[in-house]
C-alpha cells in the first residue's frame, strides 16, 4: 500500500502559478495526460478558473487558488521606485529587502501554509513546480514543510539575482525545457547532476496531417486557396520577430508574386503599441491584400495545415518553441531562429531551416529557399514528423520525468516497482 491508502500510486503535487492560458498550461496538460496513474497520482493548484482546471484535467484532483504575483500586485513598491531618490543604491537596495519582507509575510507564507495543508490531505511525496523559480517561493516552502522532494519545471529564462540563485539551491531536482535554460540554470550555481533536459512535448495524434484536414478554416482556406501559403504563430510582441517576419514576407512576396503569408496571433492588449506598429508596416508595404492577420484562434491546427512553411523569428533565444514541433508534427518544413529551443529541435537541412536571429534577409531567402520545391519541402515535412514522434511526444517525456520521481523517491519507491513488475506479469 502506498501513503494514500488505496492504491499504490504516489501522489504528486503540481503548483502552476500562471495567470495567462500558455504554454506551461499545455506543457502541463500534456504531461498529465500522458502520467502513468498507476505510478503516480496528480494533484493540481493553479491560478486557472476551475472550469478550465476541470476541462484540461479530468478525473484528477484540481483546486483553482487566487495566485498574486509580486512584479502585477506591488503597486505601492512600484510608484516608491519611481522617485529620483529610491534609485540610489543604499535606498534600492532597502525598497527591494522591504518588498521581499513585504511579500514573504503577507503572500509567500500564508500561500505555503495552504499549500501545505492540501499537501497534508492528500500525504503528497513530491511537489512538482510548473513555472519559473522566481515566483515559486511559496512551493518551496511548501515542500520543506511537507518534507518531501521538489522538482522545479524551468520553462522560461531565470534572472540571475540572489533570490533565484538561492530559490535554486533548495531545489532537489530542475527539469530545463532545452539545452538553453540548463546554461541558464548552471549560471545560477545548479550543480550539473540535479538538472535534467526534458524538452516540451505534444500529443502527436492531435497534431497531425489528417487531423489537420478534417478541421479545415473555411473563413483562411479562401485566402490561402490556389497560393504557396507561409506563417508566423503566435503573440504579437517584439521579441517574436512580428515586424522581422512582416519585412521579410515583403522580399518573398516579391520572389513569389502568388504566395500568402499570415500572422496568427494577438497583443497582448487590444491598443498595444506594437500590434499597431505591425499594422501600419503592413499597409506601408502595400501588402494588406496579401498578408493575413487572422487575430487570436484557439484551434491553431487546420491554420497550420494550410501553410507550405512554418516560421519562427523570435530576435532573442526562445526558452523552447512549441510552435516549431507543432509544425513538424503536421509534417511542416520550419524556418526559426538559431537561438535558444529551435537549436534542439531543427535539424538544418533535413526538418528546416535556421536563420540568425533578427535577419529579416535571411528569413526571407530562407523562406523563399522552401518555396521554390515541393519535393523537398515533403521531404523535410516527413522528417520532421519522424522526429516529433521519437523525441518531443507527450509519452517520451511523461517517461522521462517518471523517471526523475523514481529516483527521488529511492529507496523507498524500489519496493513498489518490484511489486507493480509483479502486477504486470
């Protein structure tokens, strides 16, 4: 019997504190469809409504927790900062100490003991921190009372600062989602044997060719019908190369006079600046009859199955870059930036290619390169897929991080994988 009573699976804690609907909510959502329940139980705390808390994990236990953060919830610390004096260093470096002291005891203290107690109800072995380390004090602390193993899920870039590199120090184990934010987790002084590289993962059969065309747009298929079709996924904000992409898609539009582009995504907010930048290039270049912008669009696969190339520009290293194996999933040559995740995951020449981040020129001679053969963009697209399937499926990393608990938990956790071996003959 495991702690729980009335089976043998080991109850896992999972903290999301994100605030947005993302990527670490997929990423997460993956990871739990794919969990071996017989193995091990989720239990999940996130800042999500319950409803989407009960649509992305059925049957799994799930509470919906006002979570505040203190870089959106501090206004009072931010209008301090502003006057000419608290930029001193004496007088920054006290409103920071003042700001920490403030959040641990209002926010970070009361937060673990809450997530304490859930812990407690359900006799948790492991807590699982779904984001960044810089808002996750109160799951450490959570864990340190529970006294149990902590894994930390880095999925995006960590400031190096004394507080992360101290939140750092007390974890037990870091799972980094690329090459990249393992040197990003080494420069905060994470000792080498406690990091694991387990990429972001998807469903493949929820991204496939075929899938792609039972689900066809018909408001996109017009636009794209009869043309070479390449696009841009994701939010409009600058460091995803929007303009980059928008100048490059000027020079293939011009190379290519039939072909169509699109921009799929939204700002964050209805009057940002930058979307409106974006908006404005677009009509300077003359090209508002053939570039796309299709807004916001929650089933992102039938668009990706009309585009002959998927394109990455983001201008600096991306932490991974679902939008590139999504694309090889549906059997897509991608082109993406040489920095950060897509470094990991393209094979140049043989799944896409890759392009120096911020070069609008090479983007489009990139671009351009897949248009020109059918053939070799087919090539490419198979390739991809093959490569989806052996590294980047839900399965293959949910394995991976079984594989993190088990050692966690050792020796204790030895007697019941002999037992569950047994089970299975």
């Amino acid at each position: 019997m495991g702690k729980n009573g009335e089976n043998m699976s080991i109850p896992i804690l999972y903290l999301d504190n994100t605030l947005t609907y993302g990527g670490a909510m997929l990423s997460l959502k993956n990871l739990l469809s794919a969990l071996d329940r017989k193995r091990f139980e989720p239990v999940v705390i996130s800042g999500q409504p319950a409803e989407v808390l009960a649509r992305d994990f059925p049957a799994t236990t799930s509470y919906s927790r006002n979570i505040r953060l203190p870089w959106l919830h501090a206004p009072i610390y931010y209008r301090v900062r502003k006057w000419r004096l608290a930029s001193l260093f004496p007088l920054n470096k006290f409103f920071s100490l003042w700001r920490f002291s403030y959040w641990f005891l209002v926010h970070d203290l009361p937060d673990s003991l809450g997530y304490w107690r859930i812990g407690r109800r359900h006799r948790i072995e492991i807590v699982h921190l779904n984001n960044i380390l810089g808002s996750q004090l109160s799951g450490i602390l959570a864990a340190k009372l529970l006294g149990v193993p902590c894994v930390a899920h880095l999925r995006d870039f960590e400031r190096n600062s004394v507080f992360t590199r101290s939140y750092a120090r007390w974890i037990d184990h870091h799972i980094a989602i690329s090459a990249a934010i393992r040197a990003n987790l080494l420069e905060l002084g994470v000792p080498a044997e406690r990091i694991s590289i387990v990429h972001d993962s998807l469903n493949p059969e929820e991204f496939s060719p075929q899938k792609a065309k039972n689900e066809g747009v018909d408001e996109d298929t017009a636009f794209a019908r009869g043309h070479l079709t390449f696009g841009l996924f994701g939010r409009i904000v600058a460091w995803k190369g929007v303009r980059e992409f928008v100048l490059a898609a000027a020079q293939v539009l011009i190379d290519h006079p039939g072909a169509r582009a699109f921009i799929v995504g939204s700002a964050p907010h209805p009057e940002d600046s930058y979307a409106r930048e974006v908006t404005r290039l677009i009509s300077e270049l003359g090209l508002k009859a053939r570039i796309c912008m299709t807004g916001y669009r929650q089933k992102v696969v039938p668009l990706m199955g009309l585009m002959d190339v998927i394109v990455h520009a983001s201008t600096r290293p991306e932490p991974f870059g679902m939008v590139v194996i999504e694309g090889m999933a549906l059997e897509k040559p991608v082109v993406a930036t040489a920095a950060g995740g897509p470094l990991d995951i393209v094979v140049p020449e043989e799944t896409g290619l890759l392009v120096p981040p911020g070069d609008s020129q090479s983007l489009a001679r990139a671009i351009s390169t897949l248009l020109k053969g059918s053939s070799r963009r087919q090539e490419m697209g198979k390739r991809g897929r093959q490569r989806v399937e052996a590294l980047f499926s839900h399965q293959a990393s949910a394995r991976k991080i079984e594989n993190i608990y088990a050692d966690l938990l050792k020796p204790g956790f030895a007697g019941f994988e002999a037992q569950n071996l047994q089970e299975l003959k």
